[in-house]
C-alpha cells in the first residue's frame, strides 16, 4: 500500500527503470503503481522488490495491508 516504500526502491535500485527491469514490468507499469494505484504494487511483485533491494525495502513496508507490520514495529507496539 505504501507508494513510499516503492519510491524508496527505486532509489535504492538507482531508477524507476532499473527496478522495472529487476522485477520483470515495464517502467510504464511501475510508474502507474506509484502515480495511480490505490494500493501500491500488487502482491506477485512484492516480493521481486524486496529482493530487489537486498531486502532494505520489505513486503511488510510495501504491503502492510497484506503482510502487517515488520516484526520489530510489532514488538515496538
């Protein structure tokens, strides 16, 4: 859900395109999930982003929604 956490990717990854190419959709794509959806990238790519950035931005930052908070925000609470 969070565009935030997707924008973080592609600073990580250096581009809206090198994250496009890393995660296997076109920079068109990529750009709609960050300008458009509602909730972000969809679930089936959550995970290729998180890889994609060595684990640094997390499903649980991407998709809250989905995958809840990360483990030390919950112990945090």
């Amino acid at each position: 859900m969070s565009t935030q956490a997707l924008h973080r990717a592609c600073t990580i990854v250096g581009s809206q395109s090198a994250l496009a190419d890393k995660i296997g959709v076109r920079q068109s794509t990529l750009w709609h999930w960050l300008n458009r959806a509602k909730r972000g990238a969809p679930a089936e790519y959550v995970a290729a982003i998180e890889s994609a950035t060595d684990g640094v931005v997390s499903r649980h930052d991407l998709r809250p929604d989905i995958y809840g908070p990360a483990p030390e925000q919950r112990r945090a609470s």
